[in-house]
C-alpha cells in the first residue's frame, strides 16, 4: 500500500486504538469485578453452568444410547421359527434356499438340538428341558440381512412377509421393534431436550438481566458522573455488556466440567450395558472439542445478550438530573 | 460562549424554574449567577449541561443551538464544558489519581498523557501528593479541590460550578475562588452560582442575578454592591 496517498487523520487513528485499549482495560475491570464478588458471582455462574450442562449432558447421553441402538440394529438378526413337524433336512433344504435371497448376508440353521444347547448354555434352565420326553424346540433359521436393508423398517418388512410365505414356517422374528421404540424414545428426548434447552437459556438470560440490573442500581452514582462529564452510553454500558458476557463464558466453562462429571458418572453403567451387548465401539462420553466450544460460546452469548437486554432496558433511564 | 434567549423552564409538575431569562456570557468571561434557593440558578446550569432542554427560548453555545442538539451528540458537547459540584460527586471507590483520570478515559487519551495531565491539574489545586489516596480520607476542601481538578484535567472551555463552596469555611472557599480566577485568566469561561454574598462581593466579577425564575439584574464587573 502506497503511504501517504490517502489522508488519514491520526487522530482518528490515535481515537480506535483508545478505543482498543479501553475495550482490554474495561475487559480486565470486569473481571476483576467478578473476583471481588465471589459469593454473588459464584452463584451466577453456578447457576447458568447448571443450567447449561443438563441439557449438554442429556444430549451426550442420547447420543450413545443412539450409537450403541445403531451397533445392535446392524447385528440384528431375523429368526424365522419352523413348525415343530418340518424335518431337519428340510429345514436344511429350505436354509440354503434363502442363501440366494439378494437382501440376506448370511443364514444358519440352527437345528433343535443345537437350540437345545444353546438354550441350556444361556438359560441355565437346561434340566428343565431333561424332564421333557422330547426336544420341544424348533429348527431355526436365522437370517443375517445385508446392512443396507437393516436400518430400512419397510425393507426388512417385506423380507419377512416373504419368508411367512414359505411352507413350514411358525413364526418369523426380527428384534427391529424395540429398536424402534428405542429410537422414537431417544427423537422425544433430543425434542424435549431442545425445549428443555431453549427454556433454561430463557432462564440464564432473565436471571442476567436480573443480575445486570442489580449491578446498574449499584452503579447509578457511578453512571450519571460518567454521563456528566461526557461519557457516551456505549462507553457507560461497555463494563455492564463484559461483566455478562465474562459470567456467561465463566458458567460456560463450568457448565462443561458438570456435564463431563456426569458423562463420567454414567460412564460406568453404560459400559456395562455395552459389554452385555457384546459392543467394542463406545465413545468416551465426555463432551468432544468442538461440543465444548459450542456450549462455552452458547453461555457467553446468552450471559451478553442478558446484559444487553437489561442494559437497554434499565440505562436509558439513568441520567444525570 | 453562551447566549440564553427567552428561555423559559417548565417542569412537569407546572412549576415555572425559569421565565423568559436572557443574558450572554462572553469567551473568557467570569460571572456569578446569584440568587436565593430556587431562584433557578442549578436548572440554568442544567440547561447548559444539557440535563434538561428548556421548554420555551433557546439556549445557545458558541453560536449553536443546543435545542437542536441530538441525543447522541450530548456527551461530545459535555466534553467541552467542566463542572464542579456542591457535593464533589466523587467515585469513592477509586483513588483521586483515577477520579481525575475520568474525563481523559472518556475522552480516549493514552495512558503517559492521561498521567502527565492528571499530575499537572493535582499540581495546580496543590494535592500532588495526594494521588494514591482515597477520596474518603481527604477533607471537604481537598475533595472539592479534587473534584476542580476533574473539571478542568480536559482543558474545557467553560467550566460551571454550582455551589462549589456550599460546604467549606470562608478561608477555604476564598481559596477556591483564587483557583477559579485562576483558570479564568488563562482563558476559560467560567460561571459559578452561588448565594455567597460576602465572597461575590470580595471577587469584584459580573454578577447575574436571579430570582423567582427571572433575571433581575446584570451587574458588570467593578460594580459589586
């Protein structure tokens, strides 16, 4: 850039660094402020971090449940009973016959013998089944659909409606059904988490306001001195928007240790819960980076536009008279 | 400097602080605006101030209404005018150095002038080795001294004072009347109200005087009664 070839007073120059370097000071001010009202402060910022976590905590933990429901709906197999009278070679007959099927990964036969081992294995009620004449267990085949399909009720549908169809089939099953309720459980709660969020944000800004407000009656001798010798309403308001905004991004912070802390406490049961199923993947359930900025910078926002809605409401009504 | 042509105030509640007032202050003028308690002397202060708007007439600064004034250019205007009051309206939870510094900050100096200046006003009311302390600590003539030094840090071209001796011993209001004529022979405009017969009389300035809301009469300097 060729210097000099535009005239650019340094006094507005020498007016925007002021303006800087009063934008840091009033920034340091604030925070030390906030230092020197620990129990007022702390409770602000308690408050909005508890505000600010239940929904971030309620989210990461729909979001494993989702993740681990997504896992087992992949693995899920469909049973498909045989009435007790089709013989094991036709059952053998009919397996194999299903191996074509486009949409079916894998098939196995799992003959009443086997399904007697495997009940006496899990159950542990395997005496019972010794009180019995005969083997009162089916043949059953299951099915292993492609992984496109699982996840697709409709197709999965009409896979099963097929294998009804077939001669010598009791009963045909597919665990997509809980599945369901599980995932139409876990949209409610991300909704009601969405509600529940939006309403307790409504409530970090009106207890701001609230606060903001208090500190503007304390300050009133404060401003109208200012006002008299000449400080404008951005300069008076300037302290009031960084103290929000410093206890929005403060509660912000905390509000990510709590909702850790509790994805830590539910760390345990859901590992538990995992294994049962036989998962390996699971994330850590703490919040990620990039979640943790979101609810940091989610808290400053709200904390400054508290300030900013009590500044705009109560200011203007402090002038020197 | 200022020129105040019919001006009449009336507060909502009907009450009539000024009636058709005119007078004209020149640059580099020193006067006393005189009168009794409700005579209207503070709500002429305040309408140069800009902290009321007079309801009829029109209050002119530097050839410029101020009527026409907008909102958002009130501090600007203010920035140009000192004023020092009967109760100091001093911060009291900063030190005199940060109360002085007010009128800098606002008006956006680097920190070396916003020293330099500072030290300089604290030297001329005679409190330099007062700046680390508290307001609280100092007499009621160190805060009133104080509170000039605050006035006056932004070179203002008019400064007002409304009863700046309210409070003080005739010795010590003497003194700040010596401060006052200081400035003023250094080439700011200054009016002071005041009800201090005896000190208005001893300083021999331009006395305009009020009452009921009206001027009553506008002796030149050199005519004290």
């Amino acid at each position: 850039m060729k210097s000099g070839s535009r005239h650019s007073g340094p006094g507005l120059l020498a007016l925007f660094r002021a303006w800087l370097r009063h934008h840091g000071q009033v920034a340091r001010e604030s925070l030390v402020r906030i230092r020197q009202t620990p129990l007022q402060s702390g409770l602000m910022i308690a408050v909005i971090a508890i505000a600010g976590s239940l929904p971030a905590a309620l989210h990461q933990m729909a979001g494993t449940i989702k993740g681990i429901s997504g896992d087992i709906s992949r693995t899920s197999d469909i049973q498909v009973f045989m009435r007790t009278d089709v013989s094991n070679q036709s059952a053998l007959e009919m397996a194999d016959s299903w191996r074509q099927l486009a949409l079916v990964e894998q098939v196995e036969l799992i003959d009443p013998e086997a399904g007697r081992a495997q009940f006496e294995s899990y159950s542990g009620l395997g005496s019972v089944l010794e009180l019995l004449d005969e083997n009162p267990l089916p043949a059953v085949i299951r099915l292993t659909p492609v992984e496109q399909i699982a996840s697709d009720p409709a197709a999965v549908e009409s896979l099963m409606n097929e294998l009804r169809a077939a001669s010598g089939v009791e009963q045909v099953q597919f665990d997509f059904q809980w599945l369901e309720r599980l995932t139409a459980l876990l949209n409610l709660v991300d909704r009601l988490n969405l509600v529940m969020g939006l309403l307790l944000g409504a409530g970090i800004v009106l207890v701001l306001i609230n606060s903001i407000r208090l500190m503007i009656d304390n300050r009133k001798d404060e401003i109208i001195i200012v006002k008299l010798v000449g400080g404008s309403n951005e300069f008076v308001r300037r302290p009031l928007l960084y103290t929000g905004f410093w206890l929005g991004l403060l509660g912000g912070c905390s509000a990510v240790l709590l909702a850790d802390l509790a994805s830590f406490t539910l760390c345990q049961p859901v590992a538990l819960l995992v294994t049962s199923y036989a998962l390996d993947s699971l994330g850590s359930g703490l919040l990620s980076l990039g979640e943790s900025l979101t609810l940091v910078m989610l808290c400053a926002a709200l904390g400054l536009s508290g300030a900013w809605l009590a500044v705009a409401q109560h200011l203007d009504a402090i002038e020197p008279r | 400097m200022i020129r105040f042509v019919n001006v009449t105030k009336r507060y909502p509640s009907g009450y009539e602080a000024l009636q058709r007032v005119n007078f004209e202050l020149e640059q580099g003028q020193m006067a006393f605006l005189t009168g009794h308690s409700g005579a209207g002397k503070s709500t002429l202060l305040k309408l140069i101030m800009l902290m009321e708007h007079a309801t009829r007439g029109e209050v002119l600064f530097e050839g410029k209404s101020l009527t026409r004034l907008r909102k958002r250019q009130i501090p600007y205007h203010r920035r140009r005018i000192g004023v020092v009051f009967q109760n100091h309206s001093l911060l009291f939870d900063r030190n005199v150095f940060d109360n002085i510094a007010l009128p800098l900050i606002i008006s956006g100096y680097s920190g070396a002038e916003i020293a330099r200046r500072v030290r300089a006003a604290l030297d001329k009311v005679g409190l330099l080795n007062r700046e680390k302390h508290s307001p609280i600590v100092l007499s009621g003539g160190e805060q009133q001294r104080v509170g000039i030094a605050r006035a006056l840090v932004h070179k203002p071209d008019l400064l007002l004072a409304d009863e700046p001796t309210g409070n003080l011993d005739p010795g010590l209001s003497w003194e700040i009347m010596q401060l006052f004529q200081q400035f003023n022979s250094v080439g700011v405009t200054v009016l002071i109200a005041t009800h201090d017969i005896a000190l208005i009389n001893q300083m021999n300035k331009r006395q305009i005087q009020l009452a009921e809301g009206r001027l009553v009469a506008d002796i030149p300097a050199g005519q004290s009664r």
